[in-house]
C-alpha cells in the first residue's frame, strides 16, 4: 500500500463503487426492452456499462422506436432513478466508513460519476455522506463521458492538485484505462456488474481490492 501513502486527494466512482446502482441502472436500461418482447443487440449490452443513461436512451429511441423519443425514455427512467437513489440503493460494504475515515483525517474527498447530479445528490443526503465529499463532478459538468479524463481533471483543478497527488478508485475497466493513461494512482474494487472485465481491471490498476473495507485506514 505504500505507492498510496498519504495521496492529497481520494476520487471515488459512485455507481458500483460506493453505491450498490448497477444492477438497478442495468436493469432499467433493458427492462422496457423486455416489456416489448424486444431482444437487446450485442452492440447495446457490449457498451451499455460505457454509457451515461442520456446516451442509452438517445441510443434506443434510434433503434428501437416503439419505446418513444429520447426525452420519454429518459423522463420515465429519472422518475425511478430518483426513487432508487433516495430510498432503496445500498452503500457498497466499507464505503461509509471508509468515507468516515477519510474524513476524520482530513483528506479531500471527491466523487467523480456518469450519473446526474440531481440523482446522486439525493443519495448523498442519506446517512449524512454528503458532509464527507469535498467536491463532486459529473459529466454534465465536463460534456464527456469517462472515455475522456476532464471529469477527474476537472477535480485536480477545482482542488488544487495534480493528478500524480490523487488515487482514483474505480470497479470499470475501460475508466481505470484513462485515469491511468492520464497520470492518476488507481485502485481497481471487485463489482458483480463488471465481473467480466475484471482481470483486466487487476492489470491496469495500481492496486486491486475486493471491497472498500479493505482500504480503511490504508489511504
């Protein structure tokens, strides 16, 4: 653990990473497929964990019309995401007392995720966990989904560090890939939803672990 010793600035993913969201966000992507009798493409599921939920749905407005226009899709889907996220969703195991402990030894905090800000807030209000994030950036803030590394640069720069001083904890392969091409620590955590491309996670990451609990006064 000593390549993480004393990092200026921890950056967390949030879904699948500390909230338990994937197998909901999956789920709502697909479920009105299924509804219709409607069988995915290969193309949809192979770049579905990639994707925001307004690229999903600009995504089967276009081929899979029945379903409606992009702003139906995507109304229908934030309703039960706000939901979800204010009521229902658990915190992955150790996420809140990692958080806690983060915390009590003043580390800067921050969360960097592909999901509204509207719906993320809603569960950071929970349990007080939004007293324990010093800033949070989202794609709408950056235009960009995690193919590209504004969204955690964004943070180096709200906060004052570069990306060498940060650790970026991530349970997708393909964001692991470009906050370590674009110069961030990372440490790759074990989530159901991404189970596949998990060996490839353990290559690219600094560090590998199957739950938060295991970086508990490690960071």
């Amino acid at each position: 653990m000593s390549i993480f010793l004393n990092p200026s600035v921890i950056i967390f993913d949030f879904d699948g990473t500390l909230l338990d969201s994937m197998p909901f966000w999956d789920g709502l992507a697909l479920s009105e497929l299924a509804r219709h009798g409607i069988e995915p493409d290969e193309d949809l599921l192979r770049h579905l964990p990639e994707m925001t939920m307004r690229e999903v749905a600009e995504y089967q407005a276009l081929h899979y019309p029945v379903l409606g226009t992009v702003d139906d899709i995507f109304a229908n889907w934030e309703q039960q995401a706000r939901e979800a996220f204010q009521n229902d969703l658990s915190y992955k195991p150790g996420a809140l007392a990692l958080l806690a402990d983060l915390k009590r030894r003043g580390k800067k905090v921050a969360i960097a995720t592909m999901s509204e800000r509207a719906i993320v807030e809603l569960a950071l209000q929970r349990r007080d966990v939004a007293s324990m994030i010093d800033t949070l950036v989202t794609f709408e803030d950056v235009g960009v989904g995690k193919h590209e590394p504004a969204i955690w640069l964004e943070i180096t720069r709200q906060l004052g560090v570069a990306p060498a001083d940060c650790v970026v904890i991530e349970d997708a392969y393909f964001a692991a890939c470009t906050a370590k091409i674009a110069g961030f620590r990372v440490i790759g955590v074990e989530d159901a939803a991404n189970a596949p491309h998990a060996a490839h996670l353990q290559e690219v990451a600094d560090l590998y672990v199957g739950s938060l609990e295991e970086l508990i006064g490690q960071l």
